[in-house]
C-alpha cells in the first residue's frame, strides 16, 4: 500500500511540470538568420573540392557574419586548403592561411574547417562569395552569402 503512494504523489507534483509550456527564445535571439549553403565543384562523383559555409544575419539586415567554413576533397589522401572572399564588386582575397586537411578513418576524401558555431565570425555584405581551395587543384568550390 505504501508503495503506490509514493509513485502516484511523484506523478502528482511532476504532471504540472510536463505540461507546463516551454519557456521561448529572448527576443534577441529570434532576431538572427542562421543559414548553411554547400557546392560541389568538379565532375561527378564527389565533391572535388566541396564547400559549406554558416552564416548569419540581423532581420533586415544586409551585413551577412561568417561563423564556420568547411572544405573537403573526395578521392585524395591529403591535402592543403584555405578558403578566400569576394564582395560584390570586389577581387578575390585570402581569407584565411592555408591548413592542413585531415582523412577521417576509413574515409576516401579530406577535410578541414575554420571558424566555430555561434553568432561571430567576419561581416560581409550580402552577396558576398565564399570559395574553398586546395593546393593543386584549379577548381575552386564557391558558395554565396545571400
């Protein structure tokens, strides 16, 4: 007898918890865009190179924050990559020094990233390319900043 007491006042203090509706986002934070664009480069199969870029923004705004890049090569056992900018009428420049792309175990391309997550990084306008390159290899894999 004592032993369902216990579980049923459990259930009776924790149902108002369950059912109590989830506290919302600050108003700051629901004020940003987070948004993820990818390319691949070169021909068909694989990413040769590939890139992928996080980005954010203010509604309204057209200043666009960078907060990672990431690049890959299929079909290579190493590699050396760094990722350059272009602004909407601008030329190209390094945006980064070059870094060494690591091969994940049992993996058949390379990879290597800058940046972290979260609300930072360099600012941009919108429009802005980004592009990832490897030592060696023409092709560049570009994605823009919309």
């Amino acid at each position: 007898m004592h032993r369902l007491i216990i579980p049923a006042a459990l259930a009776a203090v924790l149902a108002p918890l369950t059912a109590a509706p989830a506290v919302s986002a600050p108003t700051a934070a629901r004020a940003y865009v987070d948004k993820r664009v990818r390319d691949c480069a070169g021909k068909r199969p694989g990413c040769r190179p590939g890139a992928v870029a996080h980005y954010w923004y203010k509604r309204g705004s057209s200043a666009r924050g960078v907060g990672w890049v990431y690049a890959s090569r299929e079909g290579a056992r190493s590699g050396t990559a760094c990722w350059l900018v272009k602004k909407p009428g601008g030329i190209w420049k390094a945006a980064s020094g070059w870094k060494r792309a690591a091969r994940p175990t049992n993996g058949t391309f390379v990879q290597t990233s800058w940046g972290r997550d979260g609300h930072t990084g360099l600012v941009y306008p919108r429009g802005t390319q980004v592009c990832v390159q490897f030592k060696g290899l023409s092709t560049k894999g570009c994605v823009s900043l919309k």
